[in-house]
C-alpha cells in the first residue's frame, strides 16, 4: 500500500510503500502529535486566563478601597460590576478547559 508521507522538519513529501501496520503507527503518531499541540493549546490558554485574572484582582483593589470608605461614586460601582462579570465569564471558560 502506497502512502503520500510528509516530513514535518522538512516539508518534503514521498510516497513510500507501507504496509498495515506502518500505516497504523503513523496514524497513532500523528493523532498523538494532534493531542499534544492541542494540550499546549489549552495549557496556554489556561495560563492567559489566569494570568488576566490576575489582573482583574489588582484592577477592582482601588474602587472596592473606595467601597469600603464610603467614598464610592456609581463608577466605582460599575467597574466592579463590569470587573466581576469579566471573571465570571474567564472562570467559566477555564472550567470548560480543565474538564475536557
């Protein structure tokens, strides 16, 4: 059996005769290259999550400091509202990538 075979460091491609199993192994290996670029995938996206969340927690200190003197105006309510929504939102979706 003839298969068009392509080499990812290269870029080249040949057609080579392989039989079944060598068929078979390079599918597996290809289905575990796949698995491992959608890991890093996922990881990174985790890590960017993360690290806005980061973020978030830093951006909501001064108006809930202005919360808790009794000094807030409704923007100071707002940004902690539109804050707090943006979190939600970034936690779900991380949930969505640690559950798969």
């Amino acid at each position: 059996m003839k298969r068009l075979v392509v080499d990812v460091l290269t870029g080249d491609a040949v057609e080579i005769a392989l039989n079944k199993d060598e068929v078979s192994a390079r599918e597996a290996e290809m289905a575990a290259y796949e698995a491992a670029v959608i890991a890093q995938s996922q990881t990174m996206t985790i890590a960017a999550i993360d690290n806005r969340l980061t973020a978030i927690d830093s951006e909501a200190i001064r108006p809930l400091r202005a919360l808790a003197a009794g000094s807030a105006t409704s923007s100071d309510t707002n940004r902690l509202a539109a804050l707090e929504a943006e979190a939600a939102a970034l936690r779900h979706e991380r949930s969505g990538l640690t559950n798969q």
